[in-house]
C-alpha cells in the first residue's frame, strides 16, 4: 500500500468519509465472525483502522486496541471520536508495517477490515511475513475480503482468496473460516461488491 495511490486517494476525500464510516454498525458487519474474537482482555491491532470505529467498539468492550491508520485525517478522527478508550493511534501501512513491528509486541487477533484489495500481489507476500511477525502463538488474523470493482482514485486489485490462505500458511497460519457475505450497504450491493469473511490462526508452539 505504500505506492499505488490508494493512501492519496483516501486522503483527498477522508472528510467525506467520517460520518459514513462512523454510522456503520460493528455488530452488524462483524456478524459472521464474533465468536473467533477471545474473551477480554486480549491484545486486537486492528491494520487500517481508519475513523478508529472497529477500534473504539473493541476498546469499549475491553480489549486493548491498537489502531493503525495511514491517512492523517482518519487518524485525527479516531484520537478525537474514541477519545478516552485507551486505544494507540500508530501512522503505518502495509506491506512493512516497519513503526508497529518495531515495538516488539505481539497480538492476540490482527483484524484487516476491507485492507487487502488495495494490496498489489507483489507486495501480499511481503505483508504476510510482517502480519505473522505481530502474531501471539495461537492468535487469529480476521480478513474481509473485496470482490467486485473498487473506487475511482482508490486502486483495488483482484483478491484470490485460496492464494492469499496459501500464502499466509508458508508463514505458520491455517484457515479456520471462510465465509461469503453480501455487503451491507446497498451502494456497493448495487456495484456487484461482495465479501469473504476469512479467518486465519497462528500455529501454537509445539503443533506440528
């Protein structure tokens, strides 16, 4: 995500997209895969996090959370709509995700919610071995997944769902779900946008 344009594209309409972001219902798009998050208190980073929705919701239900948003707007958005709740603001992207593997913590859940589409197959790999880095053994990485045609000036690639499973279990995970969903707002229903719940969990150590 660090030179296709995705994160400009997002910064030129970020003030457009905080009130629409904010009124979507996090019970509601995370229906398919509440019972894989653990019990509170659990370390969640959530990669893309941007208006800090996801990340305030989990904070407020006592997790401990920390956001990672590229796109300076979204970041001023979550520090000032979920103040008070604890969560870490972090400026870092994919595929490196350098600041945040340079704190040395490890997590229980990674959630990347609508992130991988915007991801160039050269560079999936390259996330993978990062996102595995940031995995407590045992944790589960929960992605939803895009399929259909992106937004103008936000570039989408294609997602390949077995490859992106492949490519993470050459770094220890293994799929515990996959779930196809509609999306739940009728514009994108209408642009034939759909999505995979897929959910990934670290090897614990000692499994073979």
């Amino acid at each position: 995500m660090k030179s296709n344009g995705v994160i400009d594209g997002y910064a030129a309409v970020a003030e457009s997209l905080i009130a629409r972001y904010e009124a979507l219902s996090c019970e509601e798009i995370y229906q398919h895969v509440m019972d894989m998050f653990p019990q509170a208190p659990a370390r969640i980073i959530d990669i893309g996090a941007g208006t800090g929705r996801d990340a305030g919701w989990l904070a407020a239900r006592g997790y401990t959370v920390t956001a990672v948003e590229p796109v300076p707007a979204f970041r001023a958005a979550a520090r000032q709509l979920h103040a008070g709740k604890g969560i870490v603001c972090v400026d870092d992207r994919l595929p490196a995700l350098a600041s945040v593997r340079s704190m040395g913590e490890q997590f229980d859940v990674l959630l990347l919610g609508g992130v991988w589409h915007h991801l160039p197959v050269t560079e999936q790999d390259t996330a993978w071995v990062a996102l595995a880095d940031l995995m407590a053994p045992g944790a589960v990485a929960i992605l939803s997944l895009r399929h259909g045609p992106g937004v103008p000036g936000r570039p989408a690639f294609e997602v390949d769902d077995d490859r992106l499973a492949r490519s993470a279990g050459r770094q220890g995970l293994f799929e515990v779900r996959r779930v196809p969903a509609d999306s739940i707002q009728a514009g994108n229903r209408a642009a034939a946008v759909s999505w995979t719940w897929l959910v990934l969990q670290m090897k614990r150590a000692g499994s073979p």
